[in-house]
C-alpha cells in the first residue's frame, strides 16, 4: 500500500472540523487498507510505530529533524530553519522545500506504508553513540522520495506532532463502521487491551467474533478507572448509598504492576508506558511479597521515609521518571513504596466483574505486605463524622485527600471509565509555610534501613504556656544529613529518659524519651487538623489538635533559645488560622 493513500486521508481529515466527516473518511482508509498492513496504517494514524506500552515513542529533537530535511532536500541548516521560523511548522517548511525539488523533476520511487513505517521503528530502536546520525540518515532517506505533502506529514510524525485531531475515541468509530462492529464491545477490548492495531486486524478478520479473544492479560496494561469528585463526605456518602470505602489518596504515581506467569513483573504508568526500568526497588520489593503468578495490582508509587511513614510529596517521586543515570543513587535517596489498592487479575482469574469489598480480599490474599508493599489505608463507613476524622489522618500523614469507593453489588473495576464509584475528595490547596518553627525533640525512634545504629526520626513538640507543656506536632525524619544523624546519637544520649517527661503531652509512643531540652527549626508546608498529635487538642475541634505536615530540618539548632523560647501552641494556632484566611 503507497504511504500517500493514508497521507490523501490525513489530509481530508483535517479540512473538516466535523467529527462524523473525521469518522467516515478514516473509515475509507481503513476498509481500504489490505489486513496485513492495517495495523501499521492504525499506529501511524495514532502517530506512533507500536502500541504505547511496548514504549519507542517518536519525537525526534527539531534539531535533528532541520538536518534531516537539509539531507534530504538538499537545502543547507540555515535555509531550513530559517524558513521554519517563517512558517513556524516544520512540516510545512519540508513540504515548500520538497515542492521546489519537485519542479526540479528530481523525484523517485513512490513511498510505500511499509517503508515509512519500517524506517520510523528503525528511528525508534536506533541506541547507541551513532545512533542520532543514523537517525537523521533514515528520516532523510524517506524524505528523498517523499512527495512534498508526504514530507509534510513524514515530519509532523517523527516530531511526534501528528495532531490530526482524532483521539482514540475516533479511531475506534472508524475500525467499528468500517468493519461494522458496535462501538460497545470494541471499546470493552480496547480498554482491557489498548492495541488498536490488534483489534482492528481481529475484526477484519472476523468481524465482531474476534473480539472474543481479548481478555485481560497479564503483561498488557488495562486502562485505568478513574474517580469523579464530591466537595464534602456527606455528599459522597449520599451518592453511594449511606456507606463507601475510605482510602488515602496518596499522592504519588499511579501504577499498575503485572506479575507474568514466568513470576518477572513489569510496570505500567497511567499512559499505559511500560515503565519498568525507572522502579527497580518496587519490582525487587513486589517480588518479594510472592505474588501469585498471572496477576495485575494497581497501586501508587509513594516516597515514604521507613522510620516514621512519612510521605513525601510526590514531586520527589516525579524527580525520577525518566532518570537513567545515577539511579541506585535515586533508589537509597528516595526510597519508594507501592501502595497497592486494587486487583484486576489474580492467579489467572479476571476479578474485575467483583464488587469492590471483594477485589479488595483478593488484593490481601494475592501477595505479603513486605517493605516496599503496603495497602491502602482504608475504612468502611457510613459515619460522615467519622470519615471527616479519616480524612484529616489522611492529610496529616501527607496524602492529598480520600478516594471513595462504592462498596455495592456493581461496584466493578470499570477500566477506562470516570465515574462515581469512586469519588475523590481532595484537599484543595497547598503551600509553603512562610514562616519557620523552632520545635522542642522529645521523643526519637530508632532508625531502620540505611538508618540503622542512628535516630530515624524524632517526635517534636511546641511549648503550651498555659499548661507549662510541651505538646507534640509532627514527627521530624528529613532534613538530616549523615553527619548530623550521627552527631546526634550523642547529643541525645544525655538527654535520654526512662519514661515520658511528666512535662510532655503526647499520644504517640517513642522508642526513646527526652528531656525537653533542644530547639531546632523546622520548615513545614502547612499545618493540619491531626487526630494523633496533642498540640492545641480540643481547641479548634474536638478529638483533634494541629500538626505540621512535610516537616523538615533545616540544620540549625537554635542553641540561642530555652525550649521555653520554642513556638508556642498558640503560634502555631494563629498560623493555622492564618492559614485558613488565605487559603
Ligand atoms: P486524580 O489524579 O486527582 O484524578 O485522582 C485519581 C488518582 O488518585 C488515581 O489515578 C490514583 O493515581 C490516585 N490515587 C491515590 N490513592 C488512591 C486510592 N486509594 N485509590 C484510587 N486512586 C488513588
């Protein structure tokens, strides 16, 4: 099949804005398309070469793509990019130049889909420290004996900058009438197996029937459910019937981790890209927790620091996406858990048609809670006072908000769908605290992992002048560089004590008591409604007191001040009021 064919519909597709028209002109290039070429005429309508999570994305730099088309057209850099900024699209500035070669009757073979599509997988798998030369020699090579709007769209594509202004959505409506198959059961396949290219060959082949064979598959990615948002949990309570599921909304990134019948396990991102490579301790950690094979959990991928489960904030996670280089270096900086909160396939059998509660029993029984493995901290409830209480936990301990789940009947695991069996309730702001606190140490856990034979974290406190007490507000495990943890497993062995200072309020548990002595001052993000620290207990709501959440050191020990001096209660009260002004 001639590459100008797709090309002829690209460009009719684009002359209309109208979707149907969209429809019926892809339609015509599909029903016209032999069965053995028409899953590389689907990937390239989708502007790619393979379905998304076998990876090899294009997007060649623009860089690379001038020298493609100097090569190619034989026009110099200079004239190329010049002319692009004239234009401002690549694409078209090759087409003008193919254009002029054209009047030259310089033209030679005609292009055909196999040849586009071989060279641009070609680009894709190129590696190595030739592999940009090379790069530019194969684009260069097709653009040789491109036709000039060929050449546009040959460019358009390679930049990863198709924008014909189809989605999947369209492709899918296309593949159904040109085969005639209801968009229902295709969009059902597609969504459990995101490969139009496969799915378009299965109903060429045998029309609705093939699409019998597409089950979930352990080692293919299914499309995420996604949740709808309620402002408050009383609404969302109404909405799912009196009674849902409570669940941190950790805020990370979203995982789904297929563990193949061969016991390996692979990684996908929500976008379906296989992104294995990049968590090489979650792998190490899932395996460890012996998962059955054949199965598919969904989780996020969370920074938690191991002695005090404190989350960090997810740009830290979003630091290693994409990182190659210096990455066992990331893994002991940035040590990250999966959360997991659902399970698709478990031992081969698609629980996916299970209520939630269900998938949830599953999820526990399908493989251990290890380091590195947890679940989703969750709560049933039908009590909006009690899930507020969940929720302000759940901010405390660093998560965005809850997720909701329906815990009814047809609660399924709906891929690819929005909707309110799940609902999010998010925390809608966040800052920086400007200004800084100065916190009393008075209790230390031990540390664990790369913190063994030093403190991990320390529980810290403000001073209460009222009550002459010394009343706790975060637990403190980041900011420490090595020389300071071992430094302070001196300071603090003075201080140590048998028991609890009579002077400290405390609901929480320490490995390690202290005499309030020390003051050190701590950044934080905000301050939050925390239903395990003392600090201004009752005060602003009942059962619950304030806390500082992300805290972190700063390095300074404010020898200068008695813990007397410390931030008081009261402070940090009116920052939390401040706060809620502004906010
Ligand atoms: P949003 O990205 O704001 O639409 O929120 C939905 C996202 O929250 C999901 O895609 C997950 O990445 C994330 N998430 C975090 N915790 C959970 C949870 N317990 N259940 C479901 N999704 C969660």
């Amino acid at each position: 099949m001639l590459y100008g064919q797709i090309v002829d519909a690209y460009v009719e597709v684009q002359e209309t804005t109208k979707r149907l028209e969209m429809t019926a002109r892809l339609a015509q290039l599909f029903s016209e398309t032999p069965t053995d070429q028409l899953r590389m005429v689907v990937y390239l309508t989708q502007g790619r070469v393979h379905p998304p999570f076998l990876g090899g994305e294009l997007g060649l730099a623009e860089k690379l793509v001038v020298k493609a088309i100097a090569l190619g057209t034989g026009h110099s850099v200079d004239e190329v990019q010049e002319l692009m900024y004239d234009t401002g699209d690549l694409g078209t500035a090759c087409e003008s130049f193919l254009e002029r070669k054209v009047q030259m009757a310089l033209f030679t073979e005609e292009l055909t889909v196999e040849k586009v599509h071989g060279n641009f997988v070609k680009v894709v798998e190129a590696t190595g420290s030739s592999s940009q030369d090379l790069k530019m020699k194969l684009v260069a090579d097709l653009l040789h004996s491109a036709s000039p709007v060929e050449g546009r769209y040959i460019v358009r594509t390679i930049l990863g900058r198709l924008r014909l202004g189809v989605g999947d959505m369209t492709i899918i409506d296309a593949l159904g009438s040109a085969y005639e198959v209801e968009r229902e059961p295709l969009e059902r396949a597609y969504n459990l197996h995101p490969d139009l290219g496969e799915i378009a060959v299965a109903i060429a082949e045998q029309g609705a029937d093939g699409l019998d064979g597409f089950s979930i598959t352990a080692g293919i990615p299914v499309h995420c459910m996604l949740a709808e948002r309620l402002p408050s949990i009383g609404d969302i309570l109404e909405r799912t019937g009196g009674t849902a599921a409570l669940e941190y909304k950790y805020d990370g990134l979203r995982v789904q981790a297929h563990i193949l019948l061969d016991g390996s396990v692979e990684l996908f991102s929500r976008q379906l890209e296989r992104i294995t490579d990049q968590y090489p301790d979650v792998v190490a950690a899932l395996k460890e927790a012996e998962p059955a094979a054949g199965t598919i959990v969904e989780g996020e991928c969370v920074p938690i620091v191991p002695e005090t489960g404190e989350m960090l904030p997810f740009q830290v996670v979003s630091r290693r996406r994409g990182r190659k280089h210096g990455l066992e270096k990331a893994m002991t900086d940035i040590p990250v858990s999966i959360v997991l909160f659902d399970c698709l396939l478990a031992g081969g059998e698609d629980v996916t048609l299970k209520p939630y509660p269900e998938r949830r029993k599953v999820l526990e029984g399908v493989l251990k809670t290890v380091d590195g493995v947890q679940f989703a901290e969750y709560l049933i409830t039908s009590d909006p006072d009690e899930g507020e209480r969940f929720f302000s936990e759940s901010i405390e301990r660093g998560s965005e908000g809850i997720v909701a789940k329906s815990v009814a009947e047809d609660s399924i695991y709906r891929a690819g769908s929005r909707g309110f069996l799940w609902i999010k309730y998010k925390r809608d702001y966040r800052m920086e605290l400007t200004d800084t606190l100065d916190l009393v140490p008075v209790g230390a856990y031990r540390g664990r992992g790369k913190r063994s034979g030093v403190y991990g974290a320390l529980l810290m406190a403000s001073y209460d002048r009222q009550g002459d007490s010394f009343e706790t507000v975060c637990k403190l495990g980041t900011g420490f560089d090595d020389d300071t943890l071992a430094e302070m497993v001196g300071m603090l062995d003075g201080i140590k004590l048998e028991g609890k200072h009579p002077r400290v309020s405390s609901r929480l548990d320490a490995d390690i008591w202290l005499e309030p002595k020390l003051v050190m001052e701590v950044a934080g993000a905000e301050i939050t409604h925390s239903p395990v620290h003392t600090c201004a207990l009752d005060r602003l709501k009942e059962g619950a007191g304030l806390a500082v959440r992300f805290p972190r050191f700063l390095g300074n020990w404010r020898d200068d001040k008695s813990p007397e001096d410390a931030t008081s209660t009261d402070e940090v009260v009116s920052m939390y009021e401040r706060q809620v002004k502004t906010s």
